[in-house]
C-alpha cells in the first residue's frame, strides 16, 4: 500500500469502516511508516475536538416537542373526525369553532387544560366556565346525536363533553395553584411537569409552592423536571430545608448538570452548613468543574478539604 | 412489545404504541436536526414535521427497509431541504454576511452549563464558534453524512441507504468533510 493510499484510508480506519483485510494491511504499513502514523495522530486529535465540539440538545426542548407533537396528533384526529361528520351532514367545511386552537399556552396566566388532570380532580365550582357556543373545547368533545332540522334550516347538535375544560386565573389564585401543584406531580407528563414547575416559580413564595419545588426537584425521574425545580428555588436559597435538598442532590443526582447548578446556589450564601456534606463530596465526584467549586468554597469556608 | 410488534400496532391505531415507537427514536431525531440546523426553532419544527409525516403514512411501512432507516430517510430530507434552502436564502440575499453576523447567530446557542477548567472551556468555546463556521462551508449532503457517522454512529452502508445512494458515495462524502475540517480546524488539534 503507498502512502498516499493509506492517508486515503485513514479516517475510515477510525470509524471502523474498512474490512479485516483492508484493516491488516493498513496496520502493517503503519507500523513502518512515521509519517502515516502522524497523520494518523493529527486525525485522531481532529475526532477528539470534532467529539467535543457539538452543542448538547437543550433538556427541556425534547419535552416540548412531545407535547406539541401530542397536541398536534390530537388535533389532527379531531378535524379528521369533524371534517367526516360535518361533511357528511352539509358538504360544509368544519366551522372556526371547531378548528383547535386551544393549547398554545399561556404567559403570565395560567390556562390548564384540564383533561390531564380530570380523572384525578374535581373543580371548585366557582371555576367552571359555562360553555358558550365560542368556548366548546374541540379534543374531547363528542358529538352524541344529530337532528337536522328541515323545516327551519337548523341543526341542533348533542355534545358529549367528557374529558376537557378550560380554567382562567391569575396565578396567585389558589384554585389555580393547586390545580398547578397536583400537575406538578402528573406521573403520567414530564413536559406538563416542566410546564407547571415553571409556572410555580413565578408564584407568590409559599410554604407550599416550596415544598412542591424540594419534591421535584428531589424525586422527580426527569431531568429536566429537577432542573427547573432547580431554578425555581433559587429565592428560596438561605432556606434551611431548600440548602439541606439542595446537599442531598448535589451528593446523589446522577446528572453533573443539576449538579454542577446545585454548588453554585450553595456557594452563593456561604453558610457552613454545607462543609460536611460538601467535604463528603470531595470524595466522590468526578466532574472537574463541581470538584473545582467545591473545594474553592470550602477554603472560603476556612474548612478542610479532606473529611474525617 | 418488539418493534415490529409496535409498529404494527401503531399501524392499527394504538396512540399509545406510536408514542412509544416515537420515543425510542425523538432523542436521536432530534439531536440531528438540532446539530444539523444549530437552532431550537428550527430542530422542533424538523420534529414535529417528521413525527407528523411518520403517523399520517405509517400504514405504508411495509417492513421492506428497518424502521430506523424510513424515519431517517424522512428526517434527513427534511434537514436537507431545510439547509439547501437556507442556503439559497443566503446565497439571494444582498447583505453580505459579516464574520459578526455568523458569531451572533452562534452565540445565541445556550453554553452548556458544564465544562473543566476555564482554560479548556475558553478553548472548546473558541473551537465550538469555529466549528460552527466550518459546518456552514460543508455542503447539506457532506454535514448530514458527517453528522449521521460521527455523532450517530450510523455504518456508513445504512447512510447510503437512508440518502438513497451507495456506500461508496457516502463515503466519498464523509472523505470531503473530514479534509474541509482538517483544513479549517488544523490549528486547533
Ligand atoms: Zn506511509
């Protein structure tokens, strides 16, 4: 094999990409050819920069577009099935109050679908909205009997709404936090848990928005769900109980990012509370950033970075 | 349930096998479009799109290639059309695009929270930032082999099957690639 072959060859050697053979005689040439072998090396440096070099995909991104990809199924089943009445009934096309619109979310109010949620809650009744014609929620509304009626033109229609509602409310209403804080918990949801999580932390500071937040963030299986936990107890971090989850967490979670998000909100207040756990944690981590911070802040904390 | 199974059920109307069918391939999906089109926007509508295509036609799936290769050969057409568009944009558009131009729109891709000493971080963002202009200069085709072989770890034989060429084009693609970022990103390794 020339040189000017194997140099050819080189980056699918790395990839694994050529066959026994081709693999043996690239070896050999190697093993008496410097200069393919330095070639090889700065192709290898190159793989190792190249490994590096990608962005990680934002954690909550996948969830929303879960979401939105279940809407949007949603959504399509819905006209399909609408479209295919309607039609069928009139020739007409399927009328604005029946294209879905809803789920778009909301931003400084808090509008829940809560058909996640029924088969677990009942609303206070001073939540219902009665459903006008312009409010009939389309997912989960079923059309149970058609009367056409000739003689005037008119269709009367017989809706079965079972499963979804909207509610309207400010966010320090307390009816809307609790329905936020038992979607916190929806096991069924991450991307809906991410969602509330985000709308408790713009929640007035509660005793009970706290410990919704210390729950998450301690027990939720979802990364991304602890990660905004994460965020949302930032004003809660002089707390005794929020310093004392956010140990816990820095000692246990698996994920460096919460991790490494956990130190920075202990050092922010330098309390010596934390020394024993943090000098336990010089002993067990691997990620040089958190070890870093660590011991940074136990020498700001006069202690000892070993433990004893 | 093994895929096939999945597959088949979700062919049938089972919502919930289709979301189990999409959820152990959406990570990967979505990773590509995302390194490919370097923007949350465009990566989710990539997503939705693909996913949206995959349930109105997966009563046509007729097991004659892997699923794998069916989702990805409607993903990467979708990248491809995306970026051979973004390119034509660019390619009409009268602002000459300024090296700034092309730092802004990279540094509005979040830093991951996470990296080793300062040094090392400086140098992987300086690195990431040249990386990010390399790509530009790779064509669709060459970016999207590279990205499925190095970051996917796709053989190279699946990636022709998937871009609907042969092995060997493929691999003539991924050569290209490796010899543009040598060039570009010599100094740095
Ligand atoms: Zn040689």
């Amino acid at each position: 094999m020339t040189c000017e072959k194997v140099q050819a060859e080189l980056p699918f050697l790395l990839y694994g990409e050529l066959s026994f053979d081709e693999e043996e005689q690239m070896e050999q040439h190697l093993a008496g050819c410097a200069q393919c072998r330095q070639e090889l090396d700065s192709l290898r440096s190159l793989h190792a920069a190249l490994d590096q070099a990608p962005d990680p995909v934002p954690a909550p991104l996948l969830m929303d577009c879960r979401r939105e990809l279940r809407l949007r199924i949603r959504e399509e089943a819905v006209e399909k099935r609408s479209r295919g009445w309607w039609q069928r009934l009139s020739g007409l096309s399927a009328p604005h109050w029946l294209t879905p619109a809803w789920g778009r979310a909301a931003g400084a109010l808090a509008m829940l679908a809560v058909g996640f949620l029924g088969a677990r809650l009942t609303l206070p009744q001073a939540a219902r909205i009665e459903p006008t014609f312009d409010t009939i929620p389309v997912s989960g509304t079923r059309v149970r009997f058609v009367e056409p009626d000739s003689a005037n033109g008119l269709v009367k229609i017989t809706l079965e709404e079972t499963r979804e509602r909207q509610v309207t409310g400010k966010l320090d209403d307390d009816r809307i936090r609790q329905l936020l804080l038992t979607a916190a918990q929806d096991p069924a949801d991450p991307g809906l848990r991410v969602e509330t999580i985000d709308l408790l932390q713009q929640e007035p500071a509660t005793d009970e928005v706290r410990a919704a937040l210390i729950a998450a963030l301690q027990s939720d299986e979802n990364s991304g769900v602890r990660m905004k936990a994460l965020q949302g107890l930032k004003r809660y971090a002089t707390h005794p109980e929020v310093r004392s989850a956010l140990t816990t967490v820095l000692l246990n979670d698996d994920n460096p990012g919460i991790r490494t998000q956990a130190i920075d909100l202990l050092v922010q207040h330098k309390q010596r509370d934390v020394v024993g756990a943090l000098q336990q944690l010089m002993e067990r981590e691997d990620n040089d950033y958190i070890r870093q911070r660590t011991q940074r802040l136990l020498r700001d904390l006069n202690a000892s970075v070993d433990s004893f | 349930m093994d895929e096939a199974a999945l597959i088949r059920a979700a062919q049938t109307g089972d919502e919930q096998a289709f979301e189990q069918l999409v959820h152990s391939y959406d990570q990967a999906v979505l990773r590509l479009a995302y390194n490919l089109l370097r923007s949350q926007e465009d990566a989710r509508d990539i997503y939705q799109e693909a996913f949206l295509r995959v349930h109105r036609n997966l009563h046509t799936f007729r097991f004659d290639c892997s699923f794998h290769t069916w989702l990805y050969r409607i993903v990467t057409n979708l990248c491809l059309d995306h970026l051979r568009k973004r390119k034509v944009r660019k390619e009409e558009s009268t602002v000459v695009e300024t090296e700034d131009g092309t730092r802004d729109r990279v540094s509005t891709i979040p830093e991951p929270g996470v990296s080793g000493d300062p040094e090392r971080y400086l140098l992987s963002r300086e690195l990431r930032s040249r990386m990010n202009q390399v790509l530009e200069q790779l064509t669709p085709r060459e970016r999207t082999v590279f990205e499925m072989r190095h970051h996917q770890g796709m053989r190279l034989r699946a990636i022709g099957e998937v871009l609907g060429t042969s092995e060997e084009a493929a691999k003539n693609c991924l050569f290209r690639a490796t010899q543009k970022m040598r060039a570009a990103l010599g100094e740095f390794v």
